[in-house]
C-alpha cells in the first residue's frame, strides 16, 4: 500500500468501498508488526480514505437539506 495513491482513483469510490479500505487500514494499523515506513504510508492511505469518505457524507447532507427546503419552500 502506498499513501502516494492517486486521488483520481479514489474519487472513483463508493462510500461503501472506502470505508470497507479504511476498515482495514485501521485493523493493520491495529496489529502492530509493520514497519515504520508502512505505517506512515498506512496512516496516510487511511486520512485519504477518511477525506473520501466525509465527502460522499457532506454530499449526502447537502442533498438532504435541499430536499427539506424544497418541502418547506
């Protein structure tokens, strides 16, 4: 894993497939035993993730509070 991984790429992900990713990021993260320089790039990949992921939620939030003031306005 590489946290050089191009954003384009993510940007291509579903909310679902970046959390299951993230999941496992923190699970890895978790178990110990990799080196220092793969934690880094873990952690990295995992703050990439993470941002994917409070974009499809921000989107969602957005899309939910149009539709409630298209019902009260």
């Amino acid at each position: 894993m590489n946290g050089e991984k191009s954003s384009g790429s993510d940007e291509r992900l579903s909310y679902e497939q970046a959390r299951a990713e993230l999941a496992s990021v923190v699970e890895r993260l978790e178990t110990g035993g990799t080196s220092l320089e793969e934690s880094l790039a873990l952690w990295e990949r995992g703050e990439a993730l993470a941002a994917v992921c409070q974009r499809w939620l921000d989107g969602a939030r957005a899309r939910l509070d149009a539709a409630r003031q298209e019902q009260t306005g």
